[in-house]
C-alpha cells in the first residue's frame, strides 16, 4: 500500500500520461469538455496505482494506460443521453419513413410518419433530438453509420487508424455526396450545419444567433441529420 505523501507522489509523476490518453481519445459527444476527460482519466490513474501488480511483469506505464483510457470510456458510456425507448422509437421511426416512401415512391411527410407512429406530429420532436445526441463532431461519421442499429461504444469514440488508399478514396467520395446533399437543404439549416461542424459553436451559442432555444436547434440539427441521410439513400442507395 502507498502512503498519502508517495500516492500524491506518483499522481503527479503519471498526470502527463492522463493527458496522453485524453489527447488520444476524441470523444464524440458534445456532453464532455477537455477538462472532463482528463478528470475522468484522473480518477482512472489513481485506480490503476492502487490495483498495480509488479509482481506480474506488466509495465506500470501500459497497465496505467488501459485504465485511463478505460475510465473515461466509462463514463462516456455511462452518461450517453440516449434511451433504450429512444433507440426504439428511432428504430421505428426509420423503419415507418423507409415504409412510407416505398409506397409512395417519394419522400414521405412528417404528418404521415406521425400518423404511422400514432404520434402527434410535434411528437417527431423527440425522435430528432435522439438523432442529434447520436451526432458525432465529422458529420461524414453521424451521416454514413447506421444510429438504427443502437448506441455502441464506437459511436463516442474515433477511430485514430491510418486510412488506406481505397478508404481515403471511399471517404473522399462520401464528402462529396455529403456537400451535394447539404446544398439541398434550407438556408438556415446549412447555416446551423455551419455553426456546429466548422465554426464549433456550442448550441447556446447557435441559439442565440438565430433566436430560438436550445432544444430547438438540437430539433433543427436532429431533422438535418434525417433529412441527409434520407436524401443519399434516395440517390446513392449503395
């Protein structure tokens, strides 16, 4: 056991590899901020110096690593904002959308989704708002992964792996359809689109902007995602 002085010691000795693994993770959630990780790293690194075994030949360094990294992804998880009723009625959602449009043959009308769901039409609401907590900071990420199929622990954390060539093509060609289909929307929701991927503003910034609340441009950003998505399965359906 580590007295109080050597554990406050060893803290501060092992503090910048928290900041290592916390550069290292981008958490893709607007919910945590730099300062959150790292505390949740914190908390990790002292774990991690109370449960070492030197006996097992493990470099302390590496077993400290997993840990930190381990408790940030914890808590990550443990606070996703999104249900498991909020995954269903998203799930029903798309499956009630895809439904409607194949007999239609065109894209189907938030009034008829409503109808489908035996929702009152501002009801969508709630159903959008799950679409912006499953955002990501890339939207090429929020765009071309499929929400309907559940929260898993990808869809908080970026894969930091080196691209291959046929994948730098891949994602160059989804940039491009991704644009296409931004230039379909509405003035202001390519602005708020603006406002949150390049300009990096928090929704009560963006809110101010326009003059709405915040859970209305998480709404407006919600419905953006649906109506992206819908548009490049309409004319990309690979």
């Amino acid at each position: 056991m580590l007295n109080e002085q050597t554990r406050e010691q060893e803290i501060l000795e092992y503090l910048p590899l928290v900041e290592k693994v916390v550069k290292g993770l981008k958490v893709k959630s607007h919910a945590f901020d730099y300062d959150d990780l790292y505390q949740f790293g914190v908390i990790g690194l002292m774990d991690a110096l109370g449960k070492y075994d030197h006996t097992k030949k493990v470099p302390f360094e590496s077993y400290a690593y997993t840990r930190i990294r381990g408790a940030i992804i914890d808590e990550v998880r443990k606070s996703s904002p999104v249900t498991r009723t909020g995954m269903d009625k998203l799930k029903s959602y798309y499956r009630v959308k895809e439904e409607l449009e194949n007999e239609f043959q065109r894209p189907a009308k938030e009034s008829e989704i409503a109808e489908k769901l035996d929702l009152a039409q501002k009801d969508l609401s709630g159903v959008y708002e799950t679409i912006h907590q499953l955002s990501s900071v890339s939207l090429e990420q929020t765009i071309y992964k499929d929400e309907s199929s559940g929260s898993v622990l990808s869809d908080f954390i970026e894969d930091d792996r080196v691209l291959s060539f046929d994948e730098t093509l891949l994602h160059e060609e989804q940039v491009e359809k991704l644009q296409e289909a931004v230039a379909s929307l509405s003035e202001r929701e390519q602005q708020i689109l603006q406002l949150i991927y390049v300009e990096k503003l928090a929704l009560k910034e963006i809110a101010y902007v326009f003059d709405i609340s915040i859970p209305r441009v998480s709404q407006i950003h919600g419905k953006c995602v649906s109506s992206l998505r819908d548009y490049l399965r309409r004319n990309y359906r690979d």
